[in-house]
C-alpha cells in the first residue's frame, strides 16, 4: 500500500480550484424562499443545481475549518424535510479563513459545485459545495440543530449498490437508499452534523492527526480490537475516519483497542485519503485498551524458523535501527533467516547513483547484535539505479540476514541485477544457478518494481530455497468509497504477472525435486484470498500459510478502519504436509500510533 508517511502532503490537501463532475452553466439565481439546502444536496450523489448560482440559502452554522486548503464551514437547516435520502448540510468553501462562528445563522449565496477530492481521476466521490459565497450572517450564539447519532442500527449491513452499468459502474447517478446501503447511508448525512458514542478504535492514530473507529464493535472483530477486512465483499460499513477541528496537540493520541467514550461530534465530510469523515469539534475521552506488541515462539533447535519484515524506507540516516533490531531480537526471537524489504541503499533518497546497500545492512546488524541477538551473515543483489520502484534514489531491495550459527548459505556465482537464476539438478537434486539470484528480472513483469530474490541456504542438512519478495503496490487502485462500485483494482495487473512467474519458477525447482522445501515470502501486497495469491498458490505449487490462522487473525496491515493482510509466507506442498509447521503474524506495528513500519513481520517455523 502506498505510505501514508510518504503518500500526503498534509491532512487536508484540496485544489483551490474545484474538479467537478459536470460542466458549470449559470443561471438565473435561485432564491431562498424557494431552495433550502435539502434541495441542492438532492436524492442522489449530485446536486440538482450544479454549476448554478444560488441566492440566500439558509442554515445554522455547525462547525468551521480554518486550517489547510479546504478553508470553509458548515451549514445545516435547523428545518429538516421528511425525505431520509436527502442531507440537510453543506459545506460553503471559503478558501481563506471564514468570518463566522459556530451557532451563526448565516444565508450564503455562491454557485453550486461538486467537488471530487483527489481529482477525477481518482474515482472518489464528489462533495457538494457552495463556493464563491457571499455571505450574510443574520444573529449569532443560536443552538446548533441536535447531530444525528450514528449507531450500529441506523448502518446498513449492506456496503452499497453495484454502480450503473451505463455510468460506467458509478452510484453517482443512482438514488440514494440510506436504509438499505451504507454508502447511501453516510451519503445522506454529508454536511450534517453527526455523532457515534464510545466508539473502538479500529485505526490508531496517524502523523496527520486522524483515526478510525467503529460504530458496529462486533463486525468482523479480532480479539485486538480490530476490524479484519476478509473478502472483497466484507468493507466492514461500521468504519468511519475521525479528524479534528480543533488544535492537532489535542488530538487523542489512540492505538488499536482504545475507545472515544462519550460523544464524539461535527460535520461529516468527505476526503481522498478514508472517504466520509466525521471532523469533530467534540471528541470523546480517549479510554486506553492497554494493547501490548506481541511476542513469537522461539523455535526449537530443530526447527527453522523463517521470517519476513518491511522495514519500510530503511536508511543509514533512520533514528529507528535500535527498535527495529528490538523487535528482530524480542519480538521475532531471532529468526534464522529474515527476509527484509525496503531495505534503501547508503544514502537513502539522496539520489546521485549510490545503490550499494552494505551501511545500510551493517547498521542493522550492529545494532541487533547490541541488542543482544546474533551476529547475521547477509546476502543480497544490488537493483540498478532507480529501476526498482519505491522512493526515488533509495533504491528498495530485499536482504535476507541469517544467522550463520544455525544456517548456512549456498553461494553460486552469477547472480547480478540483470541476469535471470535459473534451476538445475546437482547430485539428484535442485539446485539455483545462481545464489542469490533475481527471478527474471528483464520480464516486464518487474517494470520499475522489485525483482524477486532467490537463495539457497542448508538447515541442519536439508537444503530451503527461499524467494524474497515485494510485488508492486496497490497505488492507483480505486478505494473502497469511490463513485465506482466495485471499485477498479488496476494495480492488481502488475501483481497477477509477478505472482505467474514467481509460481513457474516455483513450479521449476518442483518439477527438479518434487519435495523440496521452497518458501516464496515478502510484502506480497495483496489479500490472501486476492487472486494474485491464486495465482502464487496455483497447481498447489504454494500455499498461503496465514491461512492455518483464524481468519480474525489473518491480517499483517491496519489501512482505514481494515485489518488486512498484505505480507504472506507462502509453502511448497513438502513444508505443508502433516500440517507440521507453526505461522504467526507478530502484531507489533500496525496497530499501534508509535510504530517504526507500517506492517507486522510474520513468522514460519517448521523442520525441514
């Protein structure tokens, strides 16, 4: 998934300018005996007014941004319709800082926009908004109209309506039904002031001051508090993203588990970065759960115990080596052999042709050996600059560290950024033509992403291959709240041709020595019910071992209110036989505000 460290520039980046999904034609003012806010918001996602002017709607005013680019406020007419399908807010974009306060009654006139955060391109739904406003404010310190309780009863089950087939799969067009889909639910409320009470956090707190709760704490729960995401069919419609109106030093600092107690309060919005969001200008008294990292077996001493770890955009410059090699040494118990990702190479992002990684491993090394763990051995290939994806001029690699006391490694020659390892038989048995080597790395499967690394290391006799991964990102992906229903998944290409080689190279060492044990590892990023782990597992070539895991414990990533698996550890058919092996997924990052990566490393132990 793409970084939200790296991802935003801010909490609130809005065009100035709005994007709007159909043309502006303006036209003779409507005025205010005869339009009310229910009537620009209408049945649908579009404002029956769109690109025409108004004149002198009225509301109440219920909350104002005075921060970022979308400076603006909210309205509400305090004299609701009897139609549920239609919102009775609306925010007024100002783009400087407004000049009213909370309880104005205020008339606003402007033209009606529909803005999509994010661009059209996006695919995200639109906001409807008044924009260059005139605006009157008729008294002040009047009550704000009572916020509608969100609750697990008044959410639908259902997440929402496949889009229109003519529309190109867009809701946009379609009628809102806020009693039977969720989306349609939050759509009819856009504006309005809402609350949720003792809400679970589902998200903890990010850099920019945000987090997500639920309202239905029995959906789809863990036993951490969370919310696991398990099909393309289970969105989960009790998230709900929660940001702030007031200073970012008072925003609750929360993890996975805590709870908002009380009432947490403001107008709903809509944004690129989680879709609708509630920005509070009342939060609930953050009531800690007391989630702790977790802590994995320590294999036996005939056992292998296999690990995979993001350790997201590590440089020599990072302040974050001592923690990361605590967790390695804690928290993982000193895996054998440790398959990283995101590892950059000396100078970090500086991009001047550096792509030597040696600082970077030593660093780490070093420092898990000063916390107490082994001295690793380390092997790896150097990708061609800027070639590989990830953050300009770092240069992302996998490394696999192992500790030579346990493992050895096989070397053979050969292995560079631009030849392909391939499989032969020596004494019987497979073996790599180059150790390590990449998995074909001109296909143009591998285009700008990471190529696959393949080693071949001797446990107690036995011969593992292990192939180090870190397939491309799921940027560009529409989201789960976008117009277009089911959302497009246009990474998803990528994935499906890196998981078909990756397999058929599988398939080849299989087809050498039908027993070997072969582990295929990395952030995969994708699901383990996603097609591109299909297609990993086809002919039963590998299996997903997060599977032999509870599926409300199969998750390895926290994005938006979901827990969701995106790293796996994938077997040959000789490591899963007899189900002889223990997985666990060591929660101690992405569930938690102070985490130094974004995603939980996993963990195999078996005998070979």
């Amino acid at each position: 998934m793409p970084s939200r460290r790296t991802a935003r520039i801010g909490a609130l980046t809005v065009a100035a300018v709005c994007s709007t999904v159909s043309a502006v034609v303006l036209t003779t003012p409507a005025h205010a005996d005869t339009i009310h806010i229910h009537d620009i918001q209408g049945t649908t996602r579009i404002s029956p007014y769109a690109g025409q002017a108004v004149t002198d709607v009225a509301g109440i005013v219920t909350g104002v941004r005075t921060y970022g680019s979308s400076r603006g406020f909210w309205i509400q007419d305090p004299n609701a319709d009897d139609n549920p399908a239609t919102s009775e807010g609306v925010f007024v974009f100002t783009s400087s800082v407004p000049k009213v306060a909370v309880g104005d009654s205020v008339t606003v006139s402007g033209t009606i926009s529909e803005y999509v955060p994010g661009g059209a391109a996006s695919g995200n739904q639109s906001i409807t908004e008044i924009t260059k406003p005139v605006v009157t404010v008729l008294s002040s310190g009047n009550a704000v109209p009572a916020a509608t309780a969100v609750t697990s009863k008044s959410v639908p089950g259902v997440y929402t309506a496949d889009g229109d087939t003519a529309a190109g799969g867009s809701v946009n067009g379609l009628t809102l039904q806020p009693k039977k889909y969720a989306l349609d639910y939050y759509e009819s409320l856009e504006g309005m002031n809402i609350r949720v009470s003792d809400a679970r956090v589902v998200t903890a707190t990010d850099p920019y001051a945000e987090l997500w709760v639920t309202v239905k704490p029995h959906e789809n729960d863990n036993r951490r508090g969370g919310t696991v995401y398990g099909s393309y069919t289970s969105q989960n419609t009790g998230r709900l993203q929660i940001q702030s109106l007031g200073a970012t030093a008072d925003f609750p600092t929360a993890n996975v588990g805590d709870e908002l107690t009380g009432t947490t309060a403001g107008p709903l919005d809509y944004n690129s970065f989680g879709g609708y969001t509630l920005v509070a200008n009342q939060i609930g008294t953050l009531e800690q759960g007391g989630l702790e990292r977790e802590t994995t077996q320590k294999q036996s001493k005939n056992e292998l115990a296999v690990a995979t770890y993001n350790v997201e955009n590590l440089d020599p410059g990072d302040a974050s080596f001592e923690e990361h090699a605590s967790a390695i040494v804690n928290n993982l118990r000193s895996p054998d052999i440790l398959s990283l990702e995101e590892i950059q190479d000396n100078n970090g992002a500086t991009n001047d042709g550096t792509v030597a990684a040696d600082q970077t491993v030593q660093k780490l090394i070093d420092a898990i050996v000063a916390a107490g763990g082994p001295a690793y051995d380390w092997r790896s290939i150097d990708p061609e600059n800027n070639k590989d994806g990830g953050e300009p001029g770092g240069n992302i690699r996998q490394v696999f560290l192992f500790n030579p006391e346990r493992v050895s490694f096989t070397d053979r020659a050969g292995g560079d950024a631009t030849t392909a390892v391939g499989v032969t038989k020596v004494h019987g048995k497979a073996a790599l033509t180059a150790s390590p080597g990449r998995i074909d790395p001109a296909n143009t499967a591998w285009t700008t992403s990471r190529k696959p690394l393949a080693g071949e290391f001797v446990f107690r006799g036995k011969t593992v291959f292990v192939i180090a991964n870190h397939f491309a990102s799921k940027g560009g992906d529409q989201g789960l709240t976008s117009q277009y229903q089911p959302p497009a998944r246009s990474s998803e290409t990528q994935r499906h041709l890196q998981a078909t080689e990756v397999n058929s190279f599988v398939k080849e060492i299989l087809a050498t020595q039908k027993n070997a044990d072969v582990i295929t590892l990395g952030d995969i990023n994708d699901f383990e019910f996603s097609d591109t782990a299909k297609l990993l597992e086809d002919d039963g070539a590998l299996w997903s071992a997060i599977k032999s895991l509870p599926k409300s414990e199969r998750y390895t990533y926290d994005y938006q209110g979901n827990s969701q698996v995106l790293d796996q550890i994938l077997i040959s058919p000789s490591i899963r036989k007899d189900d002889d092996f223990e997985y666990d997924s060591v929660h101690i990052n992405s569930e938690f505000n102070d985490q130094i990566s974004d995603h939980d490393p996993q963990v195999l132990r078996f005998k070979p």
